[in-house]
C-alpha cells in the first residue's frame, strides 16, 4: 500500500476538498448528497428483495447474543 507522504498537502489541499464536498456534489448534481445516500439505500433494498445477478451485502445487529 502507497502512502501520501506530503503532511502539507494532507493538512491544506486534501482537507480543503474533504471540507467542500457537498458543495461540490451540491454543484455537479444539483441535489445534496443525502438524496444520492437514499437512492442508494432504496437500490439496495429493491436488490434484496426482488433479487439480483451482482453481490449483496447484509450486516445483523446481534447485539452479542448467540
């Protein structure tokens, strides 16, 4: 694995566009990030449900119960 070895460009240019994000999808897409966030939870859920040919993934809270 390669590391970002630049804690200048890590403190001012990545933390900058981290920081921006929404903005920017904001921008691009003309809707928040929450409504690609909902989307994508509803995809899923129409996946589990009716099917699909790709992989799906499923977590189960047990709440440490056997």
């Amino acid at each position: 694995m390669k590391r970002v070895n630049d804690n200048d460009w890590i403190r001012k240019t990545f933390t900058e566009c981290v920081q921006k994000r929404g903005t920017e999808i904001l921008n691009f897409r003309g809707a928040t990030s929450a409504a690609s966030a909902a989307s994508s939870a509803m995809d899923h859920i129409h996946d589990w449900e009716f099917g699909s040919e790709e992989w799906l993934s499923m977590c189960i809270d047990s709440k440490g119960n056997p």
